[in-house]
C-alpha cells in the first residue's frame, strides 16, 4: 500500500511556482495576484480563506481578501465583483462559498470574469472541460488528477466509482477520469445519494473517489482488494485525544481502508493540500495568460 502525500507533492510544485514567480519578476513582469471574497464571517470559511492566502504569500502572489456583510444585499456583492474583474492588477478571483441563504450562488458564480474565474466554476469553464477546451479545472479534481499523475497510477481501461454528484467535485471528477488520455480513459460510474445497491458499485471499483461529506462512510468490506482509494472528505469531529478537542476525518475508515488498497490518500495530508495548491497553479495560468 502507498500513501498519495499529498503535503509532499504540494510543496514541491508550490516550489515549481515560486521558481516561476521569480522568472516572471526577473523579466519585469507583474506579480500574480488572487482576489478572495468572503461574505459574512463563516468559521470554516475564514480558515479556508487564511489557507489560501498563506499558500499565495509562499510562492510570491499577492493576495486581496474582500469582505462582504453577511445581511448585505446581493447587488452589493455583484458590484464587487465587477470592481474585481475590471481591476487589471487581479488576475484570479474566488468568491468563497456557500454564500448566505439570499444570495444566488448560481448568480454571482456567472457574474465572475471567466478569464479570472481561477475555481473553474464559471458555467463557461464547466462547459469547456466537459467538451475537451481549455479553461479552469475546479481545483479540487485538478489536484487529485497531478495526484494520480505524479504516481503514475494506471487509468485506462480501469472502473472509476466517484461517490457524490456535486459540481465542484464529482462530475467534473467523471468528465476527466472519462476523457481520452491520461489520466482518463476510465469508465466512470458516478454515485449520489439515491444509487441503489451504493455498496456493491464499490466493490466493483478500481479506483473509488469519495466526495459526500460523510466522515468514515466507506468501510473495508466496500472495497476491492488492491484497489486506488482517493479521499475527498473532511470533517471536524470532536476527540478526547488531541489538545484541541476535535480532529479530522475522511469519508473513508482510512486504518480498515488503508491495509486493502494499492494507493490511498490520508486526511489530512492528501487531497486538500493539493488542492490549495491546485488554485495556486491556475492563478499563475490566468496571470500568464495562458488560457484565455
Ligand atoms: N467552498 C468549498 N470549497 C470551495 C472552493 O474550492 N472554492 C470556493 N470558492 N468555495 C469553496
């Protein structure tokens, strides 16, 4: 069994965009810039936020966080937005979400240039991976698609069940692992809350993305032998044993999991570093102008 770090491969391509940085200073051009906005003051969110302006500050991008009211009206928002996309030192903007029940995130999601729509949730940039064009991957399916990569995990041919059909991560994760190429070229089964016989569609993975949000819902029983078990899910439990009083756990029961599977990501360590790092990679892509 080999454990996806992660925390490992993060740093190292963090190094390949702060050496990247440094190029682009050196030629006497402009630092990347990322826009983060935040409304109201969600504690989640806010420690998301902190992550990803810390992640901008090692490898040399400027960052803006732009607070909104949590009553403000959403008029007020868009403006912000408009603000930010028409800001030509900005070259990435995130509005984190979830928004405030009045706001429309389907709205404000489209207000976002797509040039600097760096989450890839733009419909425009949906649209494009799900026909094969450039544009922004959401960072979460970029970050496990460098995983699988970097360890050069075999796709082709092989059976991808992804648990959970949101669209920041389940259906652009089976729009790539289901595209020619590598990696891709799987044949995907997507599954959502009201797939029947959820256990047996497991078993039959090869490779088995969990993305549901509910901590250690896969147990050992539903997994094949030397199966890829990649981990999306994070939850803060309460714990007696650490000094804070919580801890983190997946979506998968990762020490009955682990001793089954060929590959496996760890939470925390896995997939969340890689995809701070991933947002990281298409700012640097929007300020090179690589894509648009
Ligand atoms: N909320 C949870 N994940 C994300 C993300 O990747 N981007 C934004 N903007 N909000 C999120």
């Amino acid at each position: 069994m080999i454990i996806l770090d992660g925390k490992k491969i993060s740093s190292q391509i963090k190094e390949e965009i702060y050496s990247s940085v440094e190029k682009i200073k050196i030629s006497g051009g402009k630092q990347p810039h990322l826009a983060a906005v935040i409304v109201g003051s969600d504690g989640a969110s806010e420690t998301y936020v902190a992550h990803k302006v810390k992640a901008c500050e090692q490898v040399g991008f400027k960052s803006t966080v732009v607070r909104v009211n949590e009553n403000a009206d959403q008029k007020v928002l868009l403006e912000k937005i408009d603000e930010i996309n028409d800001n030509n030192d900005i070259d990435g903007l995130i509005v984190q979400l979830p928004l405030p029940g009045h706001i429309s995130e389907d709205t404000v999601i489209e207000r976002i240039k797509v040039e600097k729509d760096v989450d890839g949730f733009h419909p425009i940039n949906v649209g494009r991976l799900l026909i094969g064009q450039p544009g922004y991957v959401s960072a979460t399916p970029y970050g496990i698609i460098e995983l699988i990569k970097h360890y050069e995990i075999e796709t082709s041919g092989k059976h991808c069940v992804i648990l959970g059909r949101s669209n920041i991560v389940g259906k652009p994760m089976a729009v790539l692992m289901s595209r020619k190429g590598y990696p891709g070229d799987s044949t995907v089964t997507l599954c959502h809350s009201r797939t029947k016989n959820l256990e047996d569609w497991c078993r039959q993975a090869d490779i088995l993305i969990v993305a549901m949000g509910k901590a250690e819902f896969v147990t050992a029983g539903m997994v094949k032998e030397g199966a890829v078990v990649i981990d999306v899910g994070i939850t803060r439990a309460p714990s007696e044993k650490t000094r804070s009083g919580w801890k983190l756990l997946g979506d998968v029961k990762y020490d009955e999991v682990a001793p089954k599977t060929s590959y496996i990501t760890p939470v925390p360590g896995g997939v969340g570093p890689m995809t701070i790092v991933s947002l990281l990679n298409n700012t640097l892509k929007a300020a090179k102008k690589e894509i648009y």
